[in-house]
C-alpha cells in the first residue's frame, strides 16, 4: 500500500461458520438396488461443539420419484435444532478405492433447514455409472459417502492491531518423547501386574494424567511400598490401550466393540475424562441397528450424555428395526427406565412441537 493510504490500524469482521464432515459407509451396496430397498439412512450425527443440532444422511438407491428413479438420491436431513432455522451449505461425494474425492456436488448457496426437513441431490449418480465400475466406486461391495456441512452462525467484530505471529506447536514432539518412553520402558520405576502380564511404568506420569493413580501413590499403601500394583478388573489389551492414551494422548485402536467397551470402563474407573470423551466420539461413529441398545445402555451407566443423546436419536429414527434386536429385548427387562426413556424421545421427534406438559401427561396413561 503507497503514499497517505497506509493504515495505522485496522480490525475485522469475521461471520461465524462451523464446518464438520461426515462419512457414511453401506455394505453390500449392490444388493440394495434393483427397489430391494426405497431408502437407507445413517447414524445420527452432530457437529461436537453444537450438539442441539443433529442431522442423518438419507440415500435412496433408486431414486425418490420417475424423474430420478435411474439414480442414487442422497439427502442431508435436520433431525433436531433450536427454535429457529439451521442455515447450512452442504457436499456430497463419494469416496473411490483410492480414497480420493468422486461425484463431488455442492449446494449453489446457503440453505435453510426445518425440523425433519431434507435438502440434497435427487440425481446424484446415476445407477448404472455405480454398478459399471464396481472396483472404482464400490470396492468391496461397499459405498463410501461424505456430507461436508458448514453451519453459519453469528458475526463478531473485533481489532487486530496487537496480533502476534503464531508459535509453532510443538506437542507433537512432546507426545512423541513421552510414548517412547512407555513403549521402551525407560527409567522406570513402578511395575502394573494385568492378567498375568507386567508393564514398567512411570509414577509420576500416572499421577500427573490420573488422579486415581495419584492417590495411589499418594497414601501409604502397599502397591506405593513394593512399587507393585495389581490390576485384576482389566483386559491387558485394554489396559494397554488405556496406557498408550495415558502418555500420548492419542485415542486408542478400538479394534472391536469389546475393546472399545472396556476402555471406556476403564476410563471411567481412572478417571481419564479425555478418553471417555473419545470413546463416546467411537459409539456414535460406529452406532448401528445391532448395538444401539448397548450402547444406550453404556451411556448411561458411564453417564455421557452426549452419547446417550445419540442413541436415543438413533433408536427414534430406526425404531421398528432396533426394537427387534436382541440387544432391545435384553434392555427391556434389565433397565426398563431406558426403554421409557427411548420411548420419549420417538414421540418428541415424531411430535416435535407438542408442550412438554401434553406429553407428561400422554406417558402416564
């Protein structure tokens, strides 16, 4: 900038947009062609810092009406917001064997969405496109589809004149030197007995990132005595799952359903609420007809409300399948109040803008 024109301060105005991205896995895609089935939709899903807002994805392989019935229609829909109307720009596209981006397509501008209200592409890709070229779009019989939504929010002003250059993070490195030391066992001076297998570890490290651990070593015990501590209540795959969390900070490999239930068991017990809260990201990433039931019930014992909230999302938009599973039928005789919680939810859903007072009184009849 030249002569009198350059500024002596300056500030800005920045519109608040959160953006997320979902991806959506159907197996055995191509059985689902050919009107087996009118529509397929996903988990639940929300962006983590808004959880009031909760969306799904809606795909309709034959597409929804004559004009579309050669294509696979694919939808964004609100499943529950605020009082006022979530405006949003969404993508779709899908994800090929080698991971790169397909049959991208954008909303042209800013859509606003109602309660139960879906916004998409009724000819997103025509039938006969995906089912030519299965090793390209459908490896493994599998279709992998993506939904980017950007969430516009309010807009904030603020000055800029005293703005610093940026450190570059280093945690990184930490997080490397600390999981080298678990990994290698240096220096260390305490000794964790799980399920017949030993794991050296480090005192200090354990107290810093648990305050069970701490109080551990804390009081006179005797694991604080002998350096020894012993584990009985734990998977040693989960324990060292938990371990690696606990040095690094990085989330754990669910390898499983199982896995991923013993680690948010485990902490819960250690008091690890950062890797509770990745658990909770897992189960409602992997939410399903065949294990919502247990994982309603996992969210309420552990007391995470965000993947209970999931669950029940879930359980409401895929009622008439979860309640023929044998993780439902289980529920319904060991935590009834679970069920009349479920119950709650579907009719909110269906009946979003009942008074809460008609339906307090429409449960007890």
């Amino acid at each position: 900038m030249s002569g009198d024109l350059g500024a002596k301060s300056w500030g800005y105005t920045q519109i608040s947009v959160q953006k997320f991205c979902y991806e959506w896995t159907i197996s055995n895609f191509s059985f689902c062609m050919g009107g087996s089935r009118k529509e397929i939709t996903s988990p639940v899903f929300s962006l983590e810092a808004n959880e009031e807002v909760a969306w799904y994805l809606r795909a309709h392989p034959n597409g929804v009406d004559e004009e579309s019935k050669d294509y696979l229609s694919v939808f964004l829909v609100l499943l529950r917001h605020p009082q006022s109307p979530v405006w949003a720009k969404f993508e779709f596209w899908i994800i090929n064997c080698q991971g790169e981006k397909s049959q991208c397509m954008k909303s042209p501008d800013v859509k606003s969405f109602l309660q139960n209200q879906k916004r998409g592409f009724k000819k997103f890709i025509l039938r006969d496109a995906l089912l030519s070229n299965p090793h390209w779009l459908l490896p493994e019989d599998q279709l992998t589809l993506c939904c980017k939504v950007s969430i516009v929010g309010a807009f904030f002003s603020m000055p800029a004149q005293n703005l610093k250059p940026a450190i570059k993070d280093s945690r990184h490195r930490l997080t490397d030197d600390l999981g080298e030391l678990w990994e290698n066992s240096l220096l260390t001076d305490c000794c964790l007995l799980v399920g017949g297998h030993e794991f050296r570890a480090h005192k200090a490290i354990l107290a810093a990132r648990s305050p069970v651990f701490r109080a551990m070593f804390e009081h006179e015990v005797k694991e604080r005595l002998m350096n020894l501590i012993e584990i009985h209540d734990l998977d040693p795959q989960v324990f060292k799952e938990m371990m690696g969390f606990i040095y690094t900070g990085k989330a754990p490999h669910f390898h499983s359903h199982s896995i991923a239930t013993g680690v948010l068991a485990a902490a819960d017990k250690y008091g690890l609420e950062d890797l509770m809260a990745m658990c909770e990201d897992a189960f409602c990433r992997n939410l399903s007809v065949e294990n919502a039931a247990h994982t309603l019930i996992l969210a309420d014992l552990h007391s995470r409300k965000h993947l209970k909230t999931q669950a029940l999302d879930f359980i409401s938009v895929h009622a008439s399948e979860v309640s023929e599973t044998s993780g439902w039928k289980s529920m319904v005789e060991s935590h009834p109040h679970l069920v009349a919680e479920a119950f709650h939810s579907l009719a909110s859903a269906q009946c979003p803008f009942l008074e809460p007072k008609v339906l307090s009184g429409a449960s007890q009849l």
